[in-house]
C-alpha cells in the first residue's frame, strides 16, 4: 500500500511539473507578443502542439524579429532545429550575461553548436554575430528572452543564409571554379596560339 502511495505521489508531482512548464511557456510567449515578437510565439506554438517535449522551465531564447525571422530559410521539418539553436538550457538575464568573461563559449540547446557571448561596449551584448537589441523580454515566468539583432549564425552561415543543403553548395562552388580554370587555360592557350 505505501509503495502505491509513493508511485502516485511521483505521478502527481510529474503532473504539476508538466503544468508548470506549459504555464512558464504561456507567460513567456504573453511576454514576447508584448514585445512584438510574434513570429517566435508562432514557432512555439507550433512546437508545442506537435508533442515534442521541446521546454523545460531552464531555458533562454534568443529571438530574431518578425522582419529577419521572415527572411530565415526555415522548412517545417527544422522549426525544432532553429529554435533550439537560438536557446540555451539555463535562465540567464542581461545581467548574468554581461558577467561573462569575453568571448565565452557556451552551449545552445543543440548538442556541438556552441555561442560565443561577446560584450561589444557601445553595442551591448552580442551572440555570436546577433547583438541583444531588446533584453529581458521574459520576466513573469521562469523562462527567459532577449531579442536579438538577426537568426544566430554558426560556422558562417545561418538560417538567413541556408537556402540549399551544404552538399549542394559545395557542388556549386567547385563547379564555379572548374568553369573558371577551364576558361583560365583556354585563354592563356588562346594567348600561346596569337
């Protein structure tokens, strides 16, 4: 009997734990709409409808504006993908993150994609190359956000810049320059042959 108490009172806690979140991500998202950060409530809502256990209550988004969300190269099958590289899994205000030492290097909620915190002096903070343009649009729940300047890029690219897989650009690049040393040598033969 006291086992079957313990197995309940663990469903229950799980319970209110699950509520918890759902009423953190609410308030956060009642925050951002504030804000005008429409577009990344859009991408939330569809992430939480779909079942994917996505939050937890330690997280802190970066969100782009609506204008440069529009421009990011976002299929639905990477809505999960874009918005975990635009978040990292603790709470952190504009306060903790201008206590980093410059140039730290911290996790995103994606595993190996890492955020550089850079303070810039007259700019303000910047991740990687998204300068903070409106901090601590979270406040009335346990999740936190800032907006930020453009998507986040990692390795010289972002979302914005994504419009083929990696694969295909590499075919393209070294097409380019095989066209342009096949058009090299048949100038510097045209050159031999006057």
């Amino acid at each position: 009997m006291a086992s079957w108490f313990f197995v309940l009172l663990f469903l229950v806690g799980n319970a209110r734990a699950t509520t918890f979140n759902q009423t953190d991500l609410r308030a956060a998202m009642d925050d951002m709409r504030m804000k005008s950060y429409h577009g990344f409530v859009i991408l939330l809502k569809i992430l939480n409808s779909s079942h994917k256990n996505l939050l937890n209550s330690d997280i802190t988004f970066f969100m782009p504006a609506d204008q440069e969300l529009s421009r990011a190269a976002i299929s639905p099958d990477r809505i999960e993908e874009f918005v975990l590289s635009h978040s990292i899994p603790t709470r952190l205000v504009l306060n903790n993150l201008l206590h980093f030492p410059n140039g730290s290097l911290v996790p995103s909620s994606i595993p190996n994609r890492m955020i550089s915190i850079t303070n810039c002096r007259k700019m303000g903070v910047c991740m990687n190359n998204a300068q903070i343009v409106t901090p601590n649009v979270c406040l009335n729940s346990a999740i936190r956000c800032h907006g930020i300047s453009t998507t986040i890029a990692y390795d010289n690219t972002s979302f914005s810049d994504i419009k083929q897989s990696s694969a295909e650009t590499i075919v393209q690049r070294n097409e380019k320059k095989g066209a342009k040393s096949l058009q090299y040598a048949a100038m510097k033969k045209n050159r031999l042959l006057h």
